[in-house]
C-alpha cells in the first residue's frame, strides 16, 4: 500500500509539472486584441512625443527667429 501512496504522490507531481509547463507555454502565447491594444498605446505615445518635439524645435526657432530680427 505504500508503493502505491508513493506512485501516486509520484505521478501528481508529474502532472503538476505538466501543468506549470503548459500554463507557461499559455501564458507565452500573445492575443491578437492585446497586441492591437499595445500597438494603439505605442502610437498615440510616439504621436505625442512627435507633437511634444515639434512644439519644442518650433518655439526655439521663434525665439532665434525674434532675436534675430530685434538685433538687426
């Protein structure tokens, strides 16, 4: 009876290992929906920084453009 207390105990362990494998195989798996989510974040965050470095080099173009003129 202890044989089988030990086989038993042997092969849950086995099928707990499977699972931790397939739950990390599962969880390597992307979704399509994610990966769209993902890909509207990154775009709406390279628009803003985009938007934020144009801003930037504009208004350093009027100031020397200001200074120029004033000291002409």
């Amino acid at each position: 009876m202890a044989g089988k207390i030990n086989l038993y105990k042997e092969d849950s362990d086995k099928k707990s290992f499977e699972n931790l494998n397939s739950k990390f195989t599962q969880n390597k798996r992307l979704d399509l929906n994610d990966l769209l989510k993902r890909m509207k974040v990154k775009k709406s965050q390279d628009l803003r920084t985009n938007i934020t470095l144009l801003s930037i080099v504009t208004i350093i173009f009027i100031i020397v453009g200001v200074t120029i003129i004033f000291f002409l």
